[in-house]
C-alpha cells in the first residue's frame, strides 16, 4: 500500500469541544502509531478532505512524522471550494496551517457548497483515488464516518480495499502507554 485515505468522527462526535483538548493529543499519537506501521510497509501519501477532527488530526500526525519519513507526503483534497468557511476560527486556523504545509491540495468540485452530493463524490473520489482507508470509528457509535465506509464498501464490492481501524480500544492503549511514561499531552 502506497496511498493511504484517513478519516474519522468530527471533534463534536467525540464530545471534544475545544482544539487544545487532552483527548486531541492522544488521537494524534494513536494515528501517528498506526501511519509508522504503514511507512515501514512503504507508505507514501496521506490522503484527507480536511474535515475537522479526525481528519485534520491525521494530517498533524502525517505533518510531525515527516521529520523521521521524509518522503512521506500528505494529499488534501476538499470536497469543494471555501469547505472551511463556516466552520470555527480555530478550526480553519488548523487547516490552513495544514494546507501551507500539505504536498498537494485540489479541490474536487471546483464550485462552492451546493448540496450532499458533493460530499459523497469526495468520499467516492478519494476512496477511488487510494489504495485502503485508515478509519476511526467505532459501529457502536454512528457517525460521519459511516459515509467513508459506505464509499469503500462500494469499491470493495469489485476490487480488494483495505479497511484499517482505530477503535475505542487502540486509543485506551495509547492512554495507557504514556501514562506509563508520565507523558504530558499539553508539551510537544
């Protein structure tokens, strides 16, 4: 696998409600671990739309673990064009920092907001576009995601795609871990 689409719940599905959240900083190593697995396997792209959350989280995670993966490159991809303009200021400060520091950005409908369709194109688009989805999700828990994996069950139904998981229980791991190593989530 070369080209890697990651994408999960909205910060509001997680009950986190402010950017500088403690829960924040764990999502992020947890995506973090998972991206290292898949760059000794020969990982090369991290593809997002940008969505807050778990999307923007990942391309912090893609963006940090550039320092030990160089050729590592991140892939934003919006469903369409000022996709940030109603959402918080903190929020569309996070994606233009990720946006300056992506490798490739294109807007997939090269229109602004119009309706749903255009969010199911992007889901379909870059599923098409990717070789698996790394996906924060629990079933349990419905949610936004549940689109992405529609749009991949769809492409699995005539080619092999890879659904990769973070659950509940992986993010309890990474709590767990640098609780062990009196980590501090506020000092990076």
């Amino acid at each position: 696998m070369k080209v890697l689409a990651v994408s999960g719940y909205k910060p509001q599905e997680l009950n986190i409600f402010r950017p500088d959240s403690e829960e924040v900083s764990y999502i992020i190593k947890t995506i973090e671990k998972r991206l290292q697995s898949f760059l000794s396997e020969g990982l090369e792209w991290v593809v997002v739309s940008g969505q807050p959350g778990v999307e923007q989280w990942a391309a912090e995670a893609a963006i940090r673990l550039k320092e030990e993966w160089p050729d590592l490159k991140l892939a934003v991809l919006p469903a369409f064009m000022q996709q940030e303009s109603k959402w918080p200021e903190h929020a569309q400060a996070r994606y233009h920092r990720i946006i300056s520091q992506a490798d490739f950005t294109d807007v997939i409908s090269k229109r602004e907001y119009e309706n749903p369709g255009q969010l199911r194109t992007r889901n379909d688009f870059i599923v098409m576009k990717t070789d698996a989805l790394l996906l924060l999700y629990d079933t349990e828990q419905p949610g936004t995601p549940r689109f992405y994996l529609e749009a991949a069950e769809r492409r699995s139904a005539k080619e092999t795609y890879p659904v990769y998981w973070i659950t509940p229980e992986d993010l309890q791991v990474t709590v767990e871990e640098l609780a062990d190593r009196d980590y501090d989530p506020f000092i990076e």
